[in-house]
C-alpha cells in the first residue's frame, strides 16, 4: 500500500522482549524496527523514543507525560499485553497519540494456569514438593482435596474470569463470582452480589480484575479473614489488589492454606534484578514471574494482534481498538474515481473537543476550495477525531488549512 511518508523512514521501537511477529509484521510493511529484549526508563527510554514513530511495549516499561512530551514524531503506542495502566492514556490522547492493546489474545493462558493452581493448591502440591527436594518421603493425604465439588470464588468476570469458569465447571467444581457490572453467568455459574458473599463461600478465590482506584488494595487483612478458613487465594491479576503483607500473615497464621501469586507490587525489570516479597519462603505459596499470558502462542496471538492495530492506523488512519482516542474504523482508501486522479486523500485530524471544530474545518476545506468525498467524526470527552477522504489536488492544501485550526492536536496526510 502506498503512503505520503515513506514507509522505509518509519522508526518502531519494540521493548521488553515483544513475540518475533510483532517485529516481522511491521518489518514486512517495509518499517525500520529496533526490538530489545528488556525494559528501559530514564534517559535511555526517553533516547529510544524521542525519535521513534511506533512504540511497543508490555508491562514494565512507563511512558509518562514527560517521557511522551519528548517523543515528538510519536504516532501510536502498542502495549503488548492486556493492561495500559503503564501508559499515560490522557496525557498520549491529548497529543493525538492512540494507545492499543490486546485484551483477550492471552485469555486462555491466563486461564489454564488460574486451573492449575487452584488444582496444585488443594492437593498441597507446593508442600509435597518441597519436602521431595528435601529428601523426605510422605505420601499423607491430609489437606489433600479434590477439586470437584469444592467452590470457586471468582472476583472479576470478565474474558479471563469467565473461562475459567467455564474450565472449573467441566472439573465438577461449583462457581460463584462477583462482577461490579452485571454480567450473565456462563453455565451453572451464580453471581453474587459482593465480595463479601465469595469470600465466605468459596474454598477458592481467583482475582482477575483491572487496576483502577477501586481495585487497589481490594485484597487485605479483613478480606482475608472474610475467607473461608483453609481457603486459598490466587492473584493472576493486577499486583496492586493484593496487600502480599497481610497475604503473608494469613498464610502464617494458618488461617489460608496457600496462595499463588504472579503479580507483585513492585516487580524486577529483568532477569538481573533480585524479586523480594514477604512471600518468599513460604512453602505453601506457588510464585511465578508475571507469566499468566507467557506461553508462545499468547505472545505470538498478542504479537500479530497489536501489530495488525499499529499498522491499521499507520497506513489506514483505522482506531478501532484504541483505548485512549475515539474509535473510527475506516476503509481502505478509495480509489478517487469521481475526480480522476487516482485514489483519495485522507486527512486524519486529532483536535480538542470544542464546539465549533467541524464547523471549522468545512470552513477551511470552503476556503481552499477542498472537494470532501466523505467524512468521519468521533469524540470522546477531550479528544476529537475527525477524518476527511479529499481529492488528491486538495490534500495538501487543506492539510496545511486545517493545521492553522486553534483546536488542533495533529493533523496528517495520507495518500
């Protein structure tokens, strides 16, 4: 596909060990792609992508407002993962940046491995292990518990929360949940109306919901008193719900059988750097490193899907899937035939959402006599998105027109 800037001078910085697709589709569109296997911050990240045009990332690496107020050929942000509290959303919308994400690729990882758990869990697993590498053999089946007929808390029925639901159904296990959104229940699953009510039913808890003001710290020391006693407790979400220190002193104080945990407060940003947790020890705690989407074909699925996101509005202006600017899904560009001189321009304008800036930029196009032939608008709260399909004798003027508009954030051409 032909665009007005050459492709081969678009720069993608891909961090933090993105899945090898992510880099071969952008490379197959011709892209300049630099990918590295950690994270960075300070001066090296705001050197990486103060020339950059497309930036990926996953989960550690933060894009500040200060660190975006330097990345001035910025165009789109890929977060190689689920969440996107890594990013300043607000501070990239109001810079015409979009932020995309892939919300659901890694679903069924997360999800296996939540079943897992819970399973290794209730058998003592982790316990029974330990005292193998110890050199002791004890086959007691005390503690021991299968998982069929048992109940399973889950708080956050979303994509995640309700496969596993579904997975612990098809084990026998009885599922109850809590969802601050109405959700329907999926099989013979049943939604209560708390937290509260799951904690004091299930025999396990699994958390799979976003961080947000109201879900930080949402797991502390009354909570885990609220639970069953023997209970055990899984965070595959976000490790800013769960105070670990009153974790530590349930698990301590024997009232919770055991814990897996695989996100933390504050995590190492590589291999080279020490985890410390008051978990650590603790015999009937299984801790993994931030692993609930890792397997490759969730890395390959979230690669492919973000990349194909970025690429959609590099060469499309398309964005449908981005989570901090107004969602337009556009076409191809169309071919132009009305005028005769081959396919459209597209003009892709990011604004300040104030009255009057529609109004402005059919003024504009009126003033430089612009021949729109079609015209897309959306908004959010602060962030106008309006796209306008012109004939290629028109483009460049009205572009430069339309620039000059106060509201402006960023304006672009494509071919």
């Amino acid at each position: 596909m032909r665009t007005s800037f050459p492709k081969s001078k678009i720069r993608a910085v891909l961090l933090e060990g993105v899945h090898p697709a992510g880099a071969e589709a952008l490379r197959a569109e011709g892209f300049q792609v630099e990918a590295a296997g950690k994270s960075a911050e300070g001066a090296r990240l705001r050197e990486l992508v103060a020339d950059a045009h497309v930036v990926g990332i996953r989960s550690k690496t933060r894009l500040s407002a200060e660190v975006l107020a330097g990345a001035d050929r910025l165009l789109c942000v890929g977060c190689f993962c689920i969440g996107t509290d890594q990013v300043d959303l607000g501070a990239a919308g109001l810079r015409g940046v979009p932020v995309f994400n892939s919300p659901f690729s890694n679903t069924r990882s997360v999800a296996e491995l939540t079943i897992a758990e819970v399973v290794g869990l209730l058998r003592g697993v982790p316990e029974k292990s330990r005292r193998m590498h110890a050199g002791e053999w004890d086959k007691s089946s005390a503690g021991a518990h299968e998982v069929r007929g048992r109940t399973l808390g889950i708080v956050g029925y979303g994509h995640i929360g309700s496969q596993v639901s579904v997975l612990a159904e098809g084990l026998g296990m009885r599922v109850v949940y809590h969802d601050i959104v109405p959700k329907l229940p999926l099989g013979n699953a049943r939604g209560l109306r708390s937290l509260a009510e799951v904690l004091r039913e299930a025999d396990a808890v699994t958390l799979h919901v976003p961080e947000t003001e109201r879900t930080r710290g949402l797991m502390g020391a009354a909570e885990f008193k609220r639970m069953k006693a023997g209970a055990v407790l899984i965070n595959n979400a976000r490790g800013s719900v769960v105070d670990v220190g009153a974790l530590a002193a349930s698990l301590k104080a024997g009232h919770l059988s055991g814990a897996a945990v695989d996100v933390f407060p504050a995590e190492p940003s590589g291999a080279g750097e020490a985890f410390e947790s008051p978990l650590r020890g603790l015999s009937n705690v299984i801790l993994t490193p931030h692993i609930g989407g890792s397997t490759e074909e969730a890395q390959a699925a979230i690669a492919e899907d973000v990349a194909s996101k970025l690429l959609r509005f590099v060469n499309v202006g398309s964005t449908r899937g981005a989570v901090n600017v107004p969602e337009v899904d556009l076409p191809e560009q169309a071919d132009g035939e009305r005028s005769g001189q081959g396919r459209t321009h597209r003009i892709l304008h990011f604004h300040r959402n104030v009255p009057g800036v529609l109004s402005a930029v059919h003024a504009a196009a009126a003033e430089v006599g612009a021949n729109i032939s079609a015209s897309y608008l959306r908004t959010t709260e602060q962030v106008g998105y309006v796209v306008l399909e012109v004939d290629p004798s028109d483009g460049g003027r009205l572009l430069a027109r339309v620039k000059k508009i106060p509201e402006t954030i960023r304006a672009r051409l494509l071919w």
